[in-house]
C-alpha cells in the first residue's frame, strides 16, 4: 500500500473512532439511533483491522494497532 494510501486508510480510522467514541454517552442511555450508529462504526472498523492484517500492514500510529473494536460494544 502507497505511503499516501495508508494516511487516508489512518486518517478514516481515526476519524470512525472519534466519531463512535461521541456516540457512547447517547447509546449508553438507550439512545437507539446512537446504538445503531456504533454498530455500523464497529462493523466498518472490525473490517478495516482484519483486511490490514490478512494484508500485512501496520499501521504508523500506535493507538489504531493497539485499538480494538470490540471496545465499542457495550459491556466491552
């Protein structure tokens, strides 16, 4: 993967990871449309961790290899 392909690749993580890490207060307190959002999140993100695996790359910024998807179900 090209060095600028990977920075995309990051930088869609990183924002998914924001972006349902807001949505956990709401969904939390039984917010379903939240709920559906951090499934949606979770499902995108488990996918991209295990292609990058299957592909061999790893990623620059420690905090995307060291995060999990899980973390965004509830009770994780």
């Amino acid at each position: 993967m090209s060095d600028s392909a990977q920075a995309i690749l990051e930088g869609v993580m990183k924002a998914a990871i924001d972006a349902a890490r807001q949505l956990a207060d709401a969904a939390a307190a039984g917010d379903a449309f939240s709920q559906g959002e951090i499934m949606a999140y979770y499902d995108m993100l488990d996918v991209i961790k295990e292609q990058a695996e299957l592909a061999g790359l790893v990623f620059e910024d420690q905090v995307l290899t060291d995060f999990d998807p899980d973390e965004l179900l509830p009770d994780a």
